[in-house]
C-alpha cells in the first residue's frame, strides 16, 4: 500500500482573481475577466482548480465532475502557473482557456502539474504580472501552518494511508500548498477508490463544493470487459480512455524507496536552478 494515487482540488479564494467588471462587458478576452456570449454563457477564471497529482485519476475525476450540470470544465490541461511561456502571456490568455459556462456554473481546470510545480506557491521566485502580485498577496494573508491529517480527514473518512503520505515526496509539496490555502479550500480525492467505485468519491467531492447533490448511481456503469466503470450522461455512454480509466498500477514496495528517492532529486535539483 505504499503507492498513492491522488487528486487534489483546490478551491483559489474568491478575490484571488482580478474582479470583473459587469459594467463593462468587453467584446474579447484581451481586457476584462469575464466576457459574456450572446447565448448566455461566458469564460471565467476558474473555480476550481485540479492541481494534482500526475497518474492521480485527475482526468477521471474531471470527467465525472462535468457530470455535473454546474460544472463546466476546460478541455486541456492549461499549464498556465507552471509553463513559463503561457505564464508569461498572462491572465487574459488564461481565461480564453476557460470553457464557456452559465452564470450558475462553476469553472473547473485541471493540470496536475501544479502541484509538484515548484513555482506555484512561491512567488518571490519570479517576476510576477500584476493580476498574479494581487493573486498572491491573498494568498499570503492565509499563510499559517496547517497539519495535512486535516485535509485528509473529511466527511469522518480518512480518504488516504497519510502514513504513506508522509513517506512520500507529496508530503512536502502538501506542506507548502497549506502554506498559501486555509484548509478548507482544499480536498483530497483518493484516486484508486475513484476508479474502483466512483460514485462514494464524487458524492464527497459534491459535498466539499457545496453543489446540489446529483451525480448517482445511474451515471456509472460497470464495464466487465475493460475492469472499470464508464459513465452514463443523458442516456449517452462514455468510457474513459484505457490508460485514464486505470489507477496507475501500484509500485512494489520494494522498489518504492529508491524511486522516491530519484523523484526528489531531481525535483529538489529543479528547485535550486530556478
Ligand atoms: C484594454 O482597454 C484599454 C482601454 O479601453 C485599451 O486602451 C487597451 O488597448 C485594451 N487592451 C487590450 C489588450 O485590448
Ligand atoms: C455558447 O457560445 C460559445 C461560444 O461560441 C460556445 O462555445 C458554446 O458551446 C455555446 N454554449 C451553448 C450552451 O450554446
Ligand atoms: C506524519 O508526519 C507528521 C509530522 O511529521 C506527524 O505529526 C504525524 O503524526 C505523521 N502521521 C503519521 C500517520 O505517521
Ligand atoms: C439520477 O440522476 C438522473 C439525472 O439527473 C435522474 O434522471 C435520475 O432520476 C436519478 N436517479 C435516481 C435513482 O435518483
Ligand atoms: C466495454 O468495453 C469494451 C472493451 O473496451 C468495449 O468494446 C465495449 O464497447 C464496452 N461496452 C460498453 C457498454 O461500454
């Protein structure tokens, strides 16, 4: 049970973003934050965030979620915080990433590289555009030390062994996400529970975004063929891609150890060069 597969949700505070300005509804993506469509819709900048982790079930639990009718969720991964290049072409290029939602909608993206991104959270390590200062200045009024067993007890269930979390390397990065987001601003969904019964996982995930309860069991089905659960949307029957389905396949403890140990080289080297 050494290997951990994860997703981690991150709810950014709601000033995080730079406000919008309903008064002036700007016809493209380049000035404002919100650019409403004449179908109602419009981009937003996210609500949600699915930071992590790699291998997590990140596009299984993007999926479900979109299961959701107030869930919007953004086609790709947008590397927006860990691509120097799309960083660097700042917040009006991240929203015309976003999906178009209804006003009741939340926006959902998820690049699970965020998580281990050693750039995320620490903003003196960069020249930083005026949306993400404001950004980060928020951010740092939630700075405090705050005990990761909080995280990944919710709901009176512990959703990860945090045994093998503090073993592994995500231990650390957990660490440094709680230096920046209280608490409550983020959930742990456990990624092979996800795969192997979905419906438990997505009813907690329901409950931590405060959506109206609504994904059931009607929208999973049992594929004995492929091993995994598709999904069932509007009558229409999905599966997810074979190599997404699947939690990544546990790693033999044996092996375990030295391969943390690689990762956090090379991550901790990572780290230094910038
Ligand atoms: C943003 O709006 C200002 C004032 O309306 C305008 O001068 C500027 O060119 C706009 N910038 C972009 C990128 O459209
Ligand atoms: C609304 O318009 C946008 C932009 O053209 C489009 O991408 C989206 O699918 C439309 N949504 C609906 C519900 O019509
Ligand atoms: C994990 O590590 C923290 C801090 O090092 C410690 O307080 C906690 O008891 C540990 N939990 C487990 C289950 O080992
Ligand atoms: C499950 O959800 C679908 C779609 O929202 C709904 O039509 C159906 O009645 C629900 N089934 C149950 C058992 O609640
Ligand atoms: C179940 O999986 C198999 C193998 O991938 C596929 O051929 C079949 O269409 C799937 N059936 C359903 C109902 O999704």
């Amino acid at each position: 049970a050494a290997a951990l597969s994860m997703s981690v949700l991150l709810l950014p505070p709601a000033d995080a973003w730079p406000p919008a300005d309903p008064t002036e509804p700007s016809p493209d993506a380049d000035n404002g934050t919100t650019v409403t469509h004449p179908n109602g819709t419009s981009q937003r900048l996210p609500q949600i965030v699915i930071i992590g982790v790699r291998k997590g079930g990140t596009r299984a639990l993007i999926e479900m979620l979109s299961l959701h009718s107030s869930v919007a969720a953004a086609q790709n991964e947008v590397h927006f915080f860990d691509w120097e290049s799309h960083y660097q072409k700042g917040i009006p290029w991240y929203l015309s990433q976003m999906p178009y939602a209804f006003p009741e909608q939340l926006t959902v993206e998820k690049t699970p590289a965020y998580f281990t991104s050693s750039k995320v959270p620490k903003p003196t390590e960069r020249v930083l555009s005026d949306y993400t200062q404001v950004f980060y200045n928020r951010l740092q009024k939630h700075k405090r030390y705050q005990p990761i067993e909080y995280v990944l007890v919710r709901d009176g269930d512990i959703n990860l062994g945090y045994k093998a979390l503090n073993r592994s390397l995500y231990y650390v990065h957990m660490q440094n996400w709680l230096q920046y987001f209280p608490l409550d601003s983020i959930h742990v969904v456990d990624g092979d529970e996800l795969i192997r019964d979905p419906l438990p996982e997505m009813k907690k995930v329901e409950r931590f975004l405060k959506l109206e309860p609504q994904i059931n069991a009607s929208n999973f089905y049992f594929n004995k063929t492929k091993g995994f659960y598709c999904l069932r949307e509007h009558g229409k029957e999905r599966c997810l891609h074979d190599s997404k389905g699947r939690a990544h396949p546990h790693v033999a403890p044996a092996i375990y150890p030295r391969k943390l140990k690689l990762t956090f080289q090379s991550c901790t080297s990572h780290l230094f060069n910038i």
